[in-house]
C-alpha cells in the first residue's frame, strides 16, 4: 500500500477513535441534562460526532480498501469543509470588529454598550427565543452568585476587575446612581429613564439579566471567544488542506492501481 494511502487510513482511524467519546458525550447529554443550557448542547454534539465517524470511515475504507467512489465522497466533504471554515474564519473576525469596553471614572471594570457592536451581532442578542437561551446559562452558570459570594466592601469592589458579564449582568450600569449594599444588591435611587435601570431587580435570577449591558457584556465576552476560534481555525484549515492534499494523491494512487488491474496481460 502507497504511503499516501496509509497516511490516510491512519489519520481516519484517529478521528474515528475521537468522534466516539464525542457522540457517547452527545447521547449522555441527551439522557443526564437538567438545565436548558446543557439541553442546547446535547444535539450539535451528537451531530458532530455522527458527522466524523461517517467522514472518518468513508476515508478510512476509501483508502485502505481502494474503494474509490468512498474516497471522493470523503473528498469532496473535506472540500466543503475547508470552504465553510474558511469562510466561517474571515466572518468572525468581521462580525468582532467593532466593540469595545468604556472605562469608568475611579473604576476597575469597564462597562458595555449594545449599540458597540456589530448590527448582525445585535439582532442575535435581541431576539427573544435566543436571549432567553442565552439568559438560562447565564443563570446556570451562577456567575453573579460566585460575585454575591465574595460580599466586597464598596471600595474594595469599585477597584476590581470585572469580566464583562459581570460587568454587564450582575451590577447595574453606574450612570443609573444606586447605592451600593453588595456586589449584587443595590439600592435603587433617582428617577433615571434608562431600561436598564427600571429593570435592574436584586432578586438572583433577575438582577440585570434584561439590561442591554448584559446583552453587550455577553457580546464582549463571546468577541474574545469567537477570536480565540478563528485563530485556531486557522491553524485547523492547514491540517485539512494537507490531509486534503494527501487524500488527492491516495485517490490518485487508488484511479492509477484500478486502471492496472484492466490492463490486458501480454
């Protein structure tokens, strides 16, 4: 067997080993979740991991069994698949241009504005059923209590740095004027019009959760996120477009060994 064509079993038979904890951590989740957040998770898991054993084993068999028609099958996936990262890459590094924290006078944490961010990165956060996903980890992920928790004195707690769901989510927006009690409790003063102020609430599963800066602090902290993916997808893009050269060159092999094989013996 050609090198190519053992190089090419050989990777497959590694992301077929990968994809089976993948999909077995999909199914768990499908039969364990208990919140709303792990129930998002539990079918773009299982996905992925059918999606990577069925590639893995067309390549697999494509090239160690000279099953061409499975090879270019594989082929033409990975050329999708390359096509859609790529794309995918120079799509979040335009979406994640544009927002930035402001600083706040005799603060150590910056403070967030929807309106910051890209238009296409609003409407997501703005849309109803998508928010109250997105409000249900939040709250699952007891951010804002592990804050409460810490029971900082005022100024201790005006010089800390905040992530920016923090920021955003579990404190109210300075402009609003409230007093503070706590990290997560604050006296509610003034007749300030902002939404964000009529809709901070001390209760745990309230707080800021509705306010736009909450919104805006989960778009700073998804930007990072999102940079953090297109760098690596970068770094993944030139791993494909090898294995998708080595693929050529095995089906290749596998088209040059076939057309041997009705060579008439002389």
């Amino acid at each position: 067997m050609r090198c190519s064509n053992s190089l090419v079993g050989i990777l497959n038979f590694v992301t077929f080993l990968l994809s089976i904890p993948i999909l077995g951590s999909g199914i768990w989740l499908a039969h364990k979740a208990t919140t709303d957040c792990e129930k998002y998770l539990e079918k773009p898991i299982i996905i992925l991991g059918v999606f990577l054993m069925l590639v893995s084993l067309a390549g697999l068999i494509g090239a160690c069994c000279r099953v061409n028609w499975l090879l270019w099958v594989y082929l033409l996936v990975m050329f999708l698949l390359i096509a859609i990262l790529f794309c995918f890459t120079i799509f979040a590094f335009v979406v994640t241009n544009k927002g930035a924290g402001e600083t706040v006078s005799k603060r150590g944490y910056k403070e967030y504005k929807l309106g910051d961010y890209s238009n296409w990165l609003q409407k997501r956060v703005d849309n109803p059923k998508n928010w109250r996903r997105i409000r249900s980890c939040l709250v699952d992920g007891k951010i804002c209590q592990k804050l409460a928790a810490t029971n900082s004195p005022q100024t201790v707690f005006f010089s800390k740095h905040l992530s920016p769901i923090e920021s955003g989510c579990c404190k109210p927006p300075t402009s609003c004027g409230f007093t503070y009690v706590g990290p997560t409790n604050w006296t509610k003063v003034g007749t300030s019009t902002d939404p964000d102020c009529t809709s901070w609430d001390n209760s745990p599963n309230k707080l800021c959760y509705d306010c736009s800066s909450c919104k805006a602090g989960f778009l700073q902290n998804l930007k990072g996120d999102w940079k953090k993916v297109a760098v690596i997808n970068i770094v993944f893009l030139v791993f494909l477009i090898i294995v998708y050269s080595i693929g050529c060159c095995a089906f290749r092999n596998n088209r040059w060994d076939n057309a041997d094989q009705w060579k008439p013996y002389r």
